[in-house]
C-alpha cells in the first residue's frame, strides 16, 4: 500500500524530485546531508503542509564532519568517542525537527572478511572497514551493547527510532544470533535492509547468501531500503537503479522480486523507501515501478 511508501531527499530540498516522486497517501520523506538551513526548514514546511512523516538517514546536515558515518565500533578510543559525540551534537540539533526515526549504518567499521574481495565497495577512507582478523567477535560485541544502551537511551530521551541499517556483514552477524539477541533485549532499535547492497555482497561474498539474511532479520526492520544495481565481473554498474520488473537477474541485477516475497513473509508493515535516482526513468517507468512494488508486497 501506498502508506508504506517513501522517497529520499540527499544533499538538499529537491521540489521538482519531490513533485515527481511523491505520490499522494505516501507515508514520507528521508533526509541526509542537507546543504543548508533552508533545506531543513523546506523539508518541515512540506511535511506540516501535506501531512507526512519524515526520517533522518544520519546526519541531517552536511559539513559538520569528515565522514558522513559515525564510527561508533572503531577500536581507535578517540574516533569513537568523537562518533558519540557527533551524534549527540545532531540529536541535540535535531530536537526542533522532530524525526520520527534516526538512520545509522552499522556496522561501523565495516568488519570485512579476509577472504573476500571487497574492491568493488566504495569506502571514504581506511578509516572506515577494520579486517575480521583484526577486531575480535568479542569486542565486536561488547562495543555494540554498548552502542545499544546508549541508543536505546537517547531513543527515549529524544523520542525517536535508532534505525541501523546494514552495511557490509561478516560472519558475526549472519552466522550467529548475537544481533537478534540484542534485537530481542532492546526492541526501541530496529534494522533497515539495503536491497542494492545485500545483492553486491550476494554476488561479490561466496559465504554470504542475502535471502538468507532478509529472512533472518527482515522481522526487526522498520525500513527497506529499495534500489537496484547492476553487477558484473568488471564492476557496478547503474548503482540506485529504480526496481523494475523487466531487469533481469541473469543479466547481473538484484532478484527483486524474490527479496520482496520473503519481505512480505516476514513483516508486512515495514516502510519502503525507494532510494533510487528516478531521473534516470520516465514519468511511465516510475510509475510502474510504484506499481509492481505495491503488487509485490500487497496483492
């Protein structure tokens, strides 16, 4: 239904993307790195206008930081404590916009299998991934009990979701039941699921199978991330690509279709976000993207 439905504002207040994309009953808005104060105050004066809610995939503004990911699992005690901090200062600033959910990628740093080939991941700087034979499943973790309670905390204070969403995974996520256990004792934090990036590291990790793992935690998910792209032996191509029905798997894009069954199996009521470039379709294309989306989850 269209009420689970969302589209995403990147880098600013785009008003010709909003009139495109959003359709009337749509649920909201999520917003990252807003270039200006005015965006922000674009975004609050749509959504008091036509009635929808909106979410936060963190941070709300841009420029406060080197990195748009807060490093919140980082061994270094510095780059850690810098990420609460940044945090903090976001949570603090957001208080007069009122997001009804706060979006965080986790794990971060990326824990990165040693046996895979990860060439094809796009990371800002080392900074960003940590080798598994370098970080311990032990601290990993201890440092996210931490980062639970204390999510869970703010979550109260500031009356918001801590959202995670899932980057790059190893084996102490998909391989054992430490984060649903996690899940289970602190139900105020629920996932997001990327459909463009479980399918690159479907087709790029020979120990990973992403049904598996939409199966697995899609039942703690808020929000699904929906785009796809397209992956071939010499690279990505089409990164954010809308979902259609005429891209076809064996032609090196995401099984869709596939994704989203088990996704209408394991949670209903999950939002949609469809973090796609719809510029590159047309108004006909969009439309049937919407379309075969509400039919999927729906009919």
């Amino acid at each position: 239904m269209l009420k689970q439905f969302m589209i995403g504002q990147y880098g600013g207040f785009d008003d010709k993307k909003f009139k495109r994309d959003f359709k009337l009953g749509f649920h909201g808005i999520e917003a990252c790195l807003m270039g200006h104060e005015e965006d922000v105050e674009c975004l609050q004066d749509a959504a008091n206008r036509e009635g929808f809610h909106f979410g936060v995939h963190f941070p709300l503004r841009s420029g406060y930081a080197k990195l748009r990911d807060a490093l919140f699992l980082s061994p270094n005690d510095t780059e850690r404590e810098q990420a609460y901090r940044y945090i903090q200062q976001e949570l603090d600033y957001m208080t007069s916009v009122n997001p009804d959910y706060v979006l965080f990628h986790y794990p971060k740093p990326v824990i990165l299998d040693d046996r895979v080939d990860w060439s094809l991941w796009r990371f800002t700087d080392e900074t960003e991934y940590v080798y598994e034979s370098k970080y311990s499943f032990a601290e990993f973790s201890e440092k996210s009990e931490l980062l639970f309670a204390w999510l869970s905390d703010k979550s109260e204070e500031y009356r918001f979701t801590p959202v995670l969403e899932f980057d790059g995974l190893n084996k102490y996520i998909y391989e054992t039941d430490f984060l649903e256990c996690l899940l289970d004792r602190y139900p105020r934090i629920r996932l997001c699921l990327d459909t463009a990036r479980l399918h690159l590291q479907d087709e790029t990790d020979p120990h990973f199978d992403a049904k598996l793992v939409i199966h697995k935690f899609t039942k703690y998910a808020h929000i699904i991330h929906l785009s796809n792209a397209q992956v071939a032996a010499d690279g990505i191509q089409n990164r954010h690509y809308p979902v259609l029905p005429e891209l076809r798997p064996e032609e090196g894009w995401a099984p869709i279709a596939e994704y989203l069954r088990i996704v209408r199996q394991e949670n209903r009521n999950v939002k949609i976000l469809f973090e796609h470039r719809s510029d590159r379709i047309s108004d006909e294309q969009l439309e049937r993207c919407y379309a075969w989306v509400d039919e999927l989850l729906n009919s």
